[in-house]
C-alpha cells in the first residue's frame, strides 16, 4: 500500500516537472531558420539591453532599500510593523495591469502627485524611470518578505554575545546576520529579479511601449505577437536562458562564503 | 463558458468541453450558441447585434473579443468558433484561410485623431501641438493606418511638421484600446484611433482630412465546419444587423477596388 502510494506520488511529481517543462520545449522546437535574423532586426538586443539594464538598477534600489526594511521587519513585532509587512505582500497580489494604472494614478500626469512632479519639470510615465519603478514595484515582495523571515531566524543570543564582545550593531549586521542569512538573501534576490524580468502589465500601462526608450523583451515579445510568431519565440527563448544565467550566476557566487571571509 | 476559455482544444471538441463543464460544474447550456470571435475594436457592437439576433432568430450568441492576431492563433490552433470578424483582411490571410469560408466585407471604421479637451490639437495639422502623442505599435492595425496617415501628412504639412510629431510620439501601444486608455488617463494628449473607439467617449475628435484619410475594411467570414445558422447570421449582420455597428462609427463601404 505504501509502494502504491509512493509510485501515485512520484507519477504525480513527474507530471508537473513534464507540465512545466514541455511548453519550453515545444517553444523551441517550432522555431524554424531565419527566425533569429528576424528577430535581431525586430530589435532583439536593443530590448534584452534595455531589460537587463533596467532590472539591475531595480535590483540594485530593493536590495539598498530592501534590506534596511527587511531588517526592521524581524526586530519588530507590534502592530506597525505587521500591518507594513502585509503592505509589501500586496504587490505580489495584485494583477499586474492593477499595478500599472495604481502607479499612473499616484505618479502619472493626471495622478495624485502629477501636478506637483510636472511643477518640478518631472514627467515620469513613458520613461526609464517608469520601467525601473513598475520592475521595483512588483519585484519588492519576493526579496523584502524572505530576507526578513531569514533575519528572523538569526538566533538573538548569537547578536547579544557578538555585542558584549564590543561589536558595534553594523559590524554584527553585516559579520553575522547577514552572512548567516546569505543563501536567502541571494535565493530573495534571484526570485524578484526574475519577476522584474518578466514584469510586462504594468510596465506596459505606465511606462508604455517604445523601441530604445521603454520597450523591454517582454513587451517586444508581445508587440512582436500581432506579427510572425518566429521572432517572438527566439526572444522568449533568449528571456528565458537570461532568466537562468541570472539563477545559475547568483547561486554560484557563493555570496554566503564572500560574506563569510569578513568574520 | 469558462470551460471553454481554459481548454482550447481541437476537432471534435464538443465532447471535450461538455466533460470540463460537467467537471467544473459550470452552467453549459450554450452548447447550441453561435460562437462569434470579433476583434476588440468591434466587440461591443458585436454584443449588441448579438443581442439583436438573438431576439429575432433564438440562436443565441456568444462574443469573444480580443485582438484579430491572438483570435486568429486561436482559430488556427482549432479553437471552437463559429464566426470571425477580425479588423483586418490581412487576418484572414495564411493557416488561419484553411479554416474558413471565403470572407465577406462587413464594413468601414475610419482612423481619426483624438485629442484631450484641454490640449491645443484641433486637427491632424495640429498634432505637433501636443507634448505627449501616443501612436498604435506598427505591428498592430491601428499603428500602421497611423504610419499610412501620417506619411501621407508628410506630404502636405511638411518635413518640419513630421519632426515634431516624432519627437513627441511617447509610445506605440500594442492595441487600440491601449492607445485610447492613455489619452482618457490624461497620460497623453493625443492619439489616431478608430472613429468607433472615439464615439462615446468625452475626448474631442478630428476627422482626417480628406485625401490622407485610409479606411480599415473589416471583414467577417464563417468557419468551415459551423452549422447553417453561422451563415444566417453574417449574412444579416452585412445588412439589417449593421445597423448596430452603426450606431458605434461604422459605415457601410465599397468593396476594395
């Protein structure tokens, strides 16, 4: 009974792993030659650089604001705190195209701080700017809540005798805590650049859709949609091996033993 | 109806999706129903005529609206229609011709220009007015009627002219509807959209002047397999049922030339 049971669950196991599998396997497999040429002049690089540039700026303001957050989280308990970290959780919710129109609305030209940013000769919506926020924006919660559970679980005694031994609180932050929550940190780090990667709803409603300016891959992917399906493809698929180089870069860096050598 | 959104399948799908219906025990008495696919642009008027032709025949009608692209990928992949009425010929070109009867001309919706009420855009001569101009993708209909236009313009306006309105052009959304949404916003402050996007809404419309101005000819064709009252159906949406199209922008038009 137990075998039947752990064959039913391994069936079921392997179903989902040829699931999520198959329709990248099957992207490839319908492409057809020439599709790369055309997707290079249809602007494959131009946008992969936009997006890969846009998404390292994103990553780099939410690990600088990030951790600082994540750090406040653990030390706290009381109500504040709670009801700010059910805050961050909300953009992981909310259907990107939401995201969009929630950001025009406080930061667009007709928007809650529209008159006061135009007064100061600032125009955010259809810019750089706008990409990087909307990536910002939807990528927040799979880094800050992670590394604040990961914070969490550093041991308070552990913090205490690190100070009775005259190790100021930055020295511990950055020679304990963090080295101890290194591998969530880096896998927080990896989930929500990928998001941002993928970002492509609100990023489409508030940042717009213009080739050099605004148009990351995802965007061109879909702009590429209402044409031949063949270049549309071969982007998906270069998102997709960046997507993995990104994983398989972090993981590697062992930024746990970079982290580590300080202590 | 749910059901069938979420399981495209191919050939013989009726049984298919009668098991995904009694499975998610949702209410599946449109078995029978007229499944009409419409391009954004013309789903709102094609609910409507619906309506009209459900009342009139009993069929009942069932519009599924979305981009003339992504219905076509859907149609080619077999997905369960009965009627396609995308926004352009170009649509019914290719995989997607295996499927269908020989198309039919349904009728005209005209590009026009679109502007905020506050801005200073009155025409198509004006648009270099504007600060934000936002224009469809070229790869969407929309987007290459406005090329067509605004070369056209060119000519008559000037080298000068066309400068401005390119440095202005903020994005090239990926449909029309996309294109609208930034003017209603306030986000932008004009845009070339169809006159049925237009009608109805408190934007103020130019029409394009004559002699730049280019028609999108919507066509409406039958699936190969559907039942005779497919049939009925496009033939009276072409004459009484235009009506309700209309009443949205739409004219009747000659047949390309």
């Amino acid at each position: 009974m137990t075998d039947a049971l752990r064959i039913a669950a391994k069936a079921l196991g392997f179903a989902l792993v040829l699931f999520l599998l198959l329709p990248f396997v099957a992207l490839a497999l319908t492409l057809s030659a020439g599709d790369y040429t055309a997707a290079v002049d249809r602007g494959l690089w131009e946008a992969l650089l936009l997006s890969l540039g846009s998404t390292t700026i994103a990553a780099a303001v939410l690990v600088l604001s990030g951790t600082p957050l994540a750090w406040w989280l653990a030390r706290r308990s009381g109500w504040l705190a709670r009801r700010i970290e059910g805050l961050v959780r909300l953009p992981a919710v909310t259907p990107p195209a939401v995201a969009g129109v929630a950001l025009l609305a406080a930061f667009g030209r007709a928007g809650l701080f529209g008159e006061a940013l135009s007064e100061a000769g600032i125009g955010i919506p259809f810019t750089l700017a706008a990409v990087v926020l909307a990536q910002l924006f939807v990528a927040a919660p799979f880094f800050v809540l992670p590394v604040a559970d990961a914070f969490r679980e550093v041991d308070d005694e552990l913090l205490w005798t690190a100070r009775s031994l005259g190790t100021g609180p930055a020295a511990v932050f950055f020679r304990v805590v963090l080295p101890m929550s290194a591998p969530t940190f880096v896998g927080g780090l990896a989930m929500a650049w990928a998001r941002a990667l993928g970002e492509f709803g609100a990023t489409l409603v508030f940042a717009g859709n213009l080739p050099g300016v605004t148009q990351t891959l995802p965007i061109a992917i879909y702009t590429e949609m209402e044409g031949d399906l063949g270049p549309a493809r071969v982007m998906a698929l270069v998102l997709l091996g960046f997507a993995l180089l990104l994983f398989a870069a972090l993981r590697t860096a062992r930024v746990e033993r970079v982290l580590g050598k300080r202590t | 109806m749910y059901a069938r959104g979420l399981l495209r399948v191919s050939g013989g799908q009726r049984p298919v999706a009668l098991i995904a219906c009694a499975s998610l025990l949702s209410a599946c008495t449109d078995g029978d129903a007229l499944r009409v696919f419409a391009a954004a642009s013309v789903g709102q008027a094609m609910e409507e005529a619906g309506e009209a032709w459900t009342a009139r025949s009993g069929v009942e009608v069932r519009v599924t609206a979305a981009g003339s692209q992504v219905l076509r990928r859907q149609i080619e992949a077999g997905a369960p229609a009965d009627v396609y009425a995308p926004a352009s010929f170009a649509h019914l070109e290719g995989a997607v011709s295996e499927r269908l009867e020989a198309p039919a001309l349904l009728g005209c919706n005209h590009p026009v220009v679109v502007a905020r009420p506050g801005s200073s855009v009155r025409a198509l001569s004006s648009l270099d007015r504007a600060e934000r101009i936002v224009l469809g993708a070229p790869e969407a209909p929309i987007g290459a009627y406005a090329d067509a236009i605004l070369a056209r313009a060119t000519e008559r306006y000037g080298e000068a002219w066309r400068r401005r309105v390119d440095r202005r052009v903020v994005s090239r959304e990926i449909d029309v509807r996309q294109v609208l949404t930034k003017v209603q916003l306030g986000e932008a402050d004009a845009a070339i959209v169809y006159a049925s996007d237009a009608a109805g809404s408190p934007l103020r419309v130019a029409r394009i002047p004559d002699g730049l101005e280019v028609e999108a000819r919507y066509p409406v064709a039958v699936v190969a397999d559907a039942p005779a009252e497919a049939r009925d159906f496009a033939r009276w949406l072409r004459e009484d049922g235009f009506a309700h199209l209309e009443r949205h922008g739409w004219t009747r038009c000659e047949a390309a030339p």
